[in-house]
C-alpha cells in the first residue's frame, strides 16, 4: 500500500511539506471566515413546499385571484370590559401606531368594521353606499355591538370571540408583487429548461432571474423580521394594557429563522466546549484534543464559507448539516489520531514521518469507503422532492469531501509539525471499556442474539405506529409566545392553519335558475320580466306601491340590472341554487370537529336573510352582487367570490392545536362528503391552502424516503462487497445497520414523535453513522484475523483498538449533542436526542452484533487449528 502511487503522490505534495500544507489550509480558511458574513437562513413557507406539486401551482393562483395578503395577529385580552374607553383607547392608539410602519397596508380591528346589528340596518342602507355605523360613532350601543361581535356569523371567532373578553387585531401587509413576479419568471424558464427547450438567451435570463429572486427573497425575509420586531416593540408599549400575543405565519418565519439562528451559535459553541473537555478528559494531551477540534472547526468553516459565497441559503432543515459534520469531521479525525497512537505504542523510537505516513496508508481505505458510503446515505434525502431536505442531503454530500480532504492533510501535518512534548505511555492508559464489549460478546452471545430479536420486534411495532403527522404547534416550546398565541387562536378565535375550498361554476352559458327569462330592462318591465313572478310581483310597475316593507330595500337596485349602458349577468353563485349548494356545503365544513371559523358566501347569505327573513330569492341574491358598496362588498363578496372564473370559495380555519387532526385522512374524507353533499362532480371541488400543501409534503416522505432506503441499502451492500470482497460479510456488515436504522424509527413510532420534513433525516443519519463503524470494524478484523487466524483473539485486538476510536467518538458527540435538549425549538431537541440515540446504537450495534455475527458465521473462512486439521485430514 506505501507503494502505491496515490501514497506516493500524497506524500510528495502534502506530507513533506506540512507547514506549506498547513498554510495553504490556513488561506482557504481565511478566505472562507471572509465569506461568513453573506450566509443567509431561509425560512419562507416556499422554501417547505414540495417542489413540482401542481397543488403548489394552484394554491399561488388562487392567492392571486382572491389578492391574499400576508398577516399578521395580534391578541387584545384586557383586563377591563372589552368595549370599555379603558380598553378600546388604547386599542386605537395601538393600531394606529401600527399603521405607520412600512409594508402594512391595513389594520383592523373592531374599530373599523361595519356594524349590522348595532342597532340593525336595512338592505337599502347597505346599498345606498353612505357609510355604516361602526364603533367610532358615540351614538353606538356598545353592549349591542358587542353581542353583535361575539354572535355574529361574520365577527364571532374572527373578530372577538365568544366570551366577549378578548379580540384581534389583523395587521394586513402589503402584496409582495415583485416576489411573484420574479417567481413566475424564474418557474416558467425552468420548467423551458426541463422541456430543454431553452436558448441561450432564455439561458441568461434565468441565470439573470435566479440571481435577482435570491436578493429578493433574502431582502424580503430581513425587511420581515424586522417588521415583526416592530411589531413586537409597539405590543410592549401597551402591556399594561391588555394581556397581547403576535401570531401569524410573518412571525412564525422570523422566529424559526431566529431560533436556527441562535442554535447554530449558541449550541455549535456549546457542543465544541463540550466535546474539548471530553476529549481532553480522554487523551489527557493537548495535541490529541486540539488536532480533531481543530479539523471539526475547519471542516465546518470551509462549509459554512461555501454556502456563503454560492449565496447557498440554509433552512431550519438544512441547518442541521453544521451539526452532522462535526460528528462525521470528528469520527475521522479522531479514527487517524488512534491508528497513530496505535502504531506509536508499538515502535515509540520509530521515525515520526514514517509513523504518519503509515497511519495514512491503514485508515485511508476505510475511510474513503465510510466517505462514499454516507454519502449514498445522504443521497436518500435528495430525491425527496423538498428543497429544503435536498439541500441537507447535498450539503452534506459536499461536507463530507470537504471533510476528508481536509482530515487527511490537517491531521497528518499537525502531527509531523507539532512540537515534542512528554514521552509517550500509551499502555499505562489502562485497560480500554470497549474490552468489556468484546467479553459480553465472546460469554454472552445468545443473550445478544436473544435482545436483537426483541429489539427487531419492538422496532416492527413502533414502526408500524410511526405517523406522517405533526402538530406544527409542537416545534416549540409552551413557554414560547408562538406556542401560547397558536393555542389561543385555536381555543378561541376560530384556529390557525387556513383551508380553501373552491366551487366552480357550472356552464356559463347555463341559464341561471330564477333568472332563466331575465331579458335586458328596457323604459319600463315586460311582461316576462322575471321580476313580475311569484313573490317578487310586486314590482310590476315602478308607480305601484310595495306589497310589503322590503320594496324599499331595492330602490335603485333594479335600474341597474340591464340598463343599455352596463350588461351585468348574474352569477349561478347568487343565484336561489347557488346559495342553497352554498349553506349545505358551509354548513357541513362547520360541523367538522377539526374546523374552527368557516367564511364564506353562505355566511353574506345569512346576514341577507337576517335583513330580509328567510324567503329570499334570486333576484334579491343577484341584487346583492350587484348593488353592494365597493367598501361592504371588500368585507363580504370579494375574498368569497371570483366573478372572472365563476367561483365560489370557502375559507376554512383548521384547529392544528387539535389531538385529533389527521390532515390526509381529514381531508379525503371532506371532499368525499362535500361531493356527497353538494352532488357537484368531484373535479369541481378543489382544496387549497397551507393545510393541503403542507400534507403533500408528509405524505411525500413515506412515498420518497421510507422506500428510498431500502434502495439506500442495496448500494450500501454492493460497496461491501466491493470492499470486503465476501457475500457473507456484507451481509453481516448490513445487518447492524438495518436493525440501527429500525431502532430508530421504530423509538419514534414508540415515542409518538412523528415523521416530518425535520425528522426524516434522522434515518439517513443513522445509516451514515452506522456504516461508518461496521466499515471500520470490519475493514480492521480483516486485518487482524490473519495474524493467527483466530475469531475471539481478533475481536478482541478489535474492540482494544479500532473499538476505542469509535468509542471516542461516540461518547463526545453523545455529551455535547445533549446540549440540544436546551433549545426552545423542539426539532433541535429531537434532533439532538435522536441522533444521541443513533450514535449509542451505531457502536452499540457494532461492538456486540456485529462481532457476534462474525464469531457465529465464521465469513473468513475456518480457524487455524481448524483449517490445520483439515489439511491434515
């Protein structure tokens, strides 16, 4: 191997000369701390979202349609009656501080809504276009505008809730309409490019349209936080006010932005004092504990100056690749630091370069094979589909290169440069744990075989658990304010994560039901004018007085209907038809355990009918969509209603506080129903909204990742036999892999932790980690079993020496991985203790099952008193 041309090469350019290898090491890492600076975190909603869904597609067009904006909520809980000076005064001076800040386009709260039923209005009054009353009027009865708020089917759970005690206050911002633009420039020259009908000119404009929606997006996002800090800073002034909570989906981004953020510092620094105490504690040299920090730190940097300079942004996902590497930069190191002190013990006068140059030649082919092999696990994550676990899966890819490149030359060289310091006494250490390991193998090997059985079967159960379902509320703490304004949003304001249903229209060409006869108006009605039918006879002539009251309410409504100038069509949705198919439907959405506040045309209808009774038909519907005033129609018809695409659109508040949500179960079984309900063909009802893309997104992972392992694996064994050129040591190698792998999943099946887009990589995690001990387990007893050819005396040469490596490394990354558990964001915590789990079970795996295996299946042939008696046989 020394001979080898690779080696030789290797040792002519950086082993010989380890101070200029240091230095140019050195530059590349000033060069990347000069990059730190432009590394961005992205956590906009876009950046979760499963590329390529066409529900993605429809959701953005649908946000266009209806003019969707961006909100942000707060909670006004005063301690005073809620309608009182003592709370509305400060409520307005909020709000309108709230106004002046940049990006809010509107705020509302109870102040500037209309009031119907305070005292009640008539039609005529809606549609005469004067302004309605509202709070600001001192004329007003409050006690009747706050029954109105907490029952009307507009404002109760909305606007205020119920009880009466508490309201919001929506902080409506502006359309990023440049954000959309760049996006549908950038999306329809990508989807050319996969066409491959793209030309070099269309080339530089998506080049040119991907450079210019980074900038954006990042400028975006900061301008965002910034607004919520805001925010933020104008609650604090009014405290003392009122019990104020800030939600909304603004918020949500700014703070996981910040807690990622926070984490990459505060626990990346924890996690590398932690580990220099333990390493310190294990070697007791300073050069020991130094040369793997050092290699951890620089493996980090260079990947962290990469990012930055490819303006390659991290997610709240992707993030967690810093926290990886150092375990994977670390296992290496620390491996390379073994083999040294190894070699070391047994010729301690020998020559130092040849000693270094030795210890490369023995570790490099099982870690490049580690290399690759973690590689193809972390290749798993990129076919996901979801960018943001693709980016952790080739973050990592590159990660590991930088990783070995830079352990294979900072390592080596730190040894040769570093200065002479006490003699060496490695065998007065003491008798390594990892010793008691092979013992328990060797004396307990049914025990062994007996507790992975149980183990398998405990796995196949929590796996047959595991759940492709979250509650969002459950990434943060209950200390959190994200987590206690979610919790009262759900409880009482209606919930909190939105779901569109879109109707459409039947054949526009259809006549209308009601209205089948409606001719243009000329001076005065026909005789098949249908307003001469039925109970809207009263009508038939303009100098007829009204059958009953509600005449009044339709003074000037009807002039409108066909005059010469304007040709207005009545819509099927305002039509007698379209409002009964509306209210069945509503109603039932409403009823569902899961849903908290339901909006939609039925609930315009309901105040209709609350001004008119309950007989109303399609003239008076068609009246409504014609006559409203632009300001009441804003309120009740325009987020409800599409006249361009014939639509009608529910919105929908889903309670994600509640135990019960199952979103891919929920909602299958809504639009069966709806269609059941409603009797429209099942195409023409759609859902849209966070809920149903976010649902994609789990229901991708079974279909991506949980069958994209078992691919994962077929690689994995083909490398084995690539290198342990044996079919049955493959096998045996895979085995501890497979039931690591399991383990893992099947604890958070166990555990109830679900399977989302934050604990999916867990798995690849696992099965990099794993392999990265069998490889070097079994690459080291094919070293040693030669010797003399005998099982129980190579395991245990095993378990002193490459077993101590692994052992290092897994008690440093388990203590300073423990450190995660502090975070206030909960997948940090899972992700710290899951990945604690599966560095225990990876070395676990691989100094008891592995070894047992290896002792039972005998791979490399017969011992030696065996084989010397068959040759004498």
């Amino acid at each position: 191997m020394r001979n080898h041309p690779l080696l030789r090469a290797y040792d002519t350019l950086v082993l010989r000369r380890p101070w200029i290898s240091l230095a140019l090491v050195a530059l590349v890492l000033v060069l990347s701390a000069s990059q730190l600076g432009k590394i961005k975190l992205d956590a906009s909603a876009d950046s979760l979202m499963l590329q390529g869904d066409p529900a993605l597609d429809f959701f953005r067009d649908v946000s266009a349609e209806y003019g969707a904006e961006d909100f942000l909520l707060l909670t006004w809980q005063p301690d005073a009656p809620l309608l009182s000076d003592a709370s509305l005064d400060p409520l307005k001076r909020m709000a309108d501080e709230l106004r002046t800040l940049p990006r809010v386009s509107s705020v509302v709260t109870v102040w500037d809504v209309p009031l119907l039923e305070s005292p009640p209005v008539s039609l005529s009054d809606i549609t005469s276009g004067d302004p309605l009353p509202s709070l600001n009027d001192p004329q007003v009865d409050r006690a009747m505008a706050l029954e109105e708020f907490t029952t009307s089917p507009i404002y109760a759970e909305l606007l205020a809730s119920r009880e009466g005690d508490l309201t919001a206050v929506q902080v409506n911002l502006q359309r990023d309409t440049r954000y959309f633009d760049l996006l549908q420039q950038r999306d329809a020259l990508r989807a050319k490019a996969e066409a491959g009908a793209l030309s070099a000119a269309e080339e530089a404009a998506l080049e040119a349209v991907e450079v210019a929606f980074k900038a954006h997006t990042a400028q975006a996002l900061e301008q965002q936080s910034q607004l919520v800090q805001s925010v933020r800073t104008i609650a604090d002034g009014y405290r003392q006010h009122a019990r104020i909570f800030v939600g909304g989906v603004p918020m949500i981004t700014a703070d996981m932005v910040s807690f990622v953020r926070s984490d990459l510092v505060l626990f990346g620094t924890a996690i590398l004092g932690v580990m220099l105490v333990v390493l310190a504690l294990i070697f007791r040299r300073v050069r020991w504990t130094v040369i793997p920090l050092a290699t951890c730190m620089a493996s980090v940097t260079v990947m962290l100056g990469l990012l930055g300079w490819l303006d390659w942004r991290m997610t709240v996902i992707s993030s967690n690749f810093v926290a990886v590497l150092l375990i994977i930069s670390l296992a290496i190191a620390i491996h390379l630091v073994v083999r040294y002190r190894e070699l070391h013990a047994e010729d301690p006068e020998g020559d130092l370069h040849d000693r270094v140059l030795q210890t490369v030649a023995l570790m490099a082919v099982p870690c490049v094979y580690t290399g690759i092999t973690t590689i193809v696990a972390f290749m798993s994550l990129v076919v996901s589909g979801i960018q943001p676990v693709i980016d952790f899966g080739w973050m990592m890819t590159v990660g590991i290169l930088v990783a070995l490149v830079l352990a294979f030359i900072m390592v080596p060289c730190l040894i040769e440069v570093w200065p002479k310091g006490r003699p060496f006494r490695f065998r007065q250490e003491g008798e390594p744990l990892t010793l008691h390991f092979a013992r328990a193998t060797e004396h307990f090997g049914k025990t062994i075989l007996v507790a992975t059985a149980i183990v398998v079967g405990l796995t196949v159960l929590g796996i047959s658990r595991l759940q492709v379902e979250n509650r969002f509320i459950d990434y943060f703490k209950e200390t959190t304010e994200i987590y206690q304004g979610m919790e009262l949003l759900d409880s009482r304001l209606g919930g909190t994560i939105p779901l569109d249903i879109i109707f459409s229209g039947p054949d526009a060409t259809a006549p209308l039901p009601g209205l089948e006869d409606m001719q243009p108006a000329a001076d005065a009605p026909a005789e098949d004018d249908p307003f001469l039918d039925g109970d809207t006879a009263q009508f038939a002539a303009a100098d007829e007085p009204a059958a009953d009251d509600w005449g009044d309410d339709f003074d000037g409504g009807f002039d409108e209907f066909g005059g010469s100038e304007d040709s207005f069509t009545p819509s099927y949705w305002f039509s007698l038809e379209g409002m009964r198919l509306l209210d069945a439907a509503h109603e039932h959405v409403d009823s569902q355990e899961e849903t908290g506040k339901v909006l939609s045309l039925s609930t315009t209808f309901s105040v209709v009918k609350d001004l008119l009774g309950d007989d109303i038909g399609s003239v008076e519907l068609a009246l409504v969509q014609k006559s409203l005033p632009a300001d009441v129609a804003e309120l009740m018809v325009d987020p409800y209603f599409s006249e361009d695409k014939e639509q009608a659109r529910i919105t929908v508040r889903v309670k994600e506080t509640s135990e019960q949500l199952r979103r891919d179960a929920f909602l299958s079984r809504l639009h069966n129903e709806l269609v059941e309900v409603t009797g429209l063909a099942p195409e023409r009802i759609r859902f849209t909204g966070m809920l149903v893309l976010y649902n994609n997104v789990l229901q991708s992972l079974f279909q991506s990742q949980i069958l994209t392992l078992g691919a994962v694996f077929i690689a994995i064994m083909l490398m084995f036999l690539l290198l342990f050129r044996s079919l049955s040591l493959a096998f045996i190698a895979l085995a501890p892999n497979i039931v690591a792998a399991g383990l893992v999943l099947g604890v958070m099946g166990l555990a109830g932790i679900p399977l989302d887009i934050m604990t999916i990589t867990i798995a690849a995690i696992v099965v990099g980690i794993g392999v990265d001990d069998c490889i070097h387990y079994v690459h080291r007893f094919q070293r040693e079993f030669p010797r003399d050819r005998n099982y129980v005396a190579a395991m245990y040469r095993c378990h002193g020496s490459i077993g101590r490596a692994m052992y290092y490394t897994t008690v440093t990354v388990v203590i300073g991985f423990s450190m995660l558990t502090l975070s206030n964001f909960n997948p940090s915590i899972y992700f710290g203790l899951l990945t604690v789990l599966a560095m225990a079970v990876a070395v676990i795996g691989a100094l008891l099952l592995l070894p047992r295996l290896i002792l039972l299946m005998r791979p490399l042939g017969p011992e030696a008193d065996a084989a010397s008696e068959a040759e004498a046989g």
